[in-house]
C-alpha cells in the first residue's frame, strides 16, 4: 500500500479550524503559483442541491488564509508560536452556482508585495496582505472573493 502524504496546511485546517474538517477541505495543489483546495459537494449542498454559498466563500477564504500560512510557515525568520492570521475585511460576488465539488484557487502575490509584507511585518509586528480567491468549476469563476489578511506578533 502506497503512503500518501498530507499537506501541512491541510493538517492544520483540520486540527485547527473544525469547519474546514467538517467540510471535507483538502489541499489539491501548492505550487509557486497558487493554492488549491477542494471540498466535496455532498457535504456542502444546499437544498437546491448546489454548493452552498456559505461553503464556498468558506472555501475561498481558507484559500487564501493557506497562502498567508505557508508564507509565514516558509520564513525561516518566523516563529509560528509568535504569530496570528486573521481576516480583516472580505468581499464575496456570486457569478453562478456551483453544481460538483467544490474547488477554490488563491494566486500567490507578486515577490514585491511578500517583500513589502515581510518589511512591515518586520517593522512593526503586523502587516496586511491583500489576496483574490476564486471558486472555479469546469473552468468558470462561479465566485470571486477579495480578502484581506492581517498576520501579528
């Protein structure tokens, strides 16, 4: 039997934060570029039996609370016991409704905002980052989330 390993983010939503287990959320992808994550419909349908909205906003915003996460969690600079993620502000646009599995994608900001953000951070124990989240299916954006993340000594 082939061992399968779990990614550190997906760990921490699911010791961490109870409605990210609860949901189903798994990380599908961590690259360079972005971070994925998936949850299955059955466990965050509504009665019309398409995602429910609540989920997908959830889904993106965890989206982009991973890229925030794995950002501190890579600075060697960065005690994780000395830290906090929040969010400070969000705004969600429903586009269309999602019929399958859940599935959000949170592009990784340019290397000039993470050195402004470690700059701040740095300087005054607290910086913001602000992330785009979106909840794809078959290619279309159903939902764009803009959220920002405020991380403090």
């Amino acid at each position: 039997m082939k061992s399968v390993k779990i990614p550190a983010f997906e760990l921490f939503l699911h010791e961490m934060i109870p409605l990210a287990k609860m949901m189903g959320v798994g990380v599908e992808v961590s690259d360079d570029r972005s971070l994925t994550l998936k949850a299955p419909k059955e466990q965050n349908k509504n009665s019309l039996n398409t995602a429910f909205g609540g989920s997908l906003v959830s889904l993106a915003t965890l989206a982009g609370y991973g890229v925030v996460w794995e950002l501190m969690k890579s600075d060697k600079h960065a005690d994780k016991t000395e830290w906090r993620i929040v969010v400070k502000e969000s705004r969600a646009a429903y586009r269309r409704p999602v019929i399958g599995d859940l599935r959000a994608i949170c592009e990784r900001p340019a290397q000039a905002a993470i050195a402004e953000f470690k700059d701040a951070l740095a300087r005054y124990g607290q910086a913001k980052l602000k992330l785009h989240a979106k909840v794809v299916e078959e290619g279309r954006t159903a939902v764009d989330v803009t959220a920002a993340f405020v991380v403090s000594r």
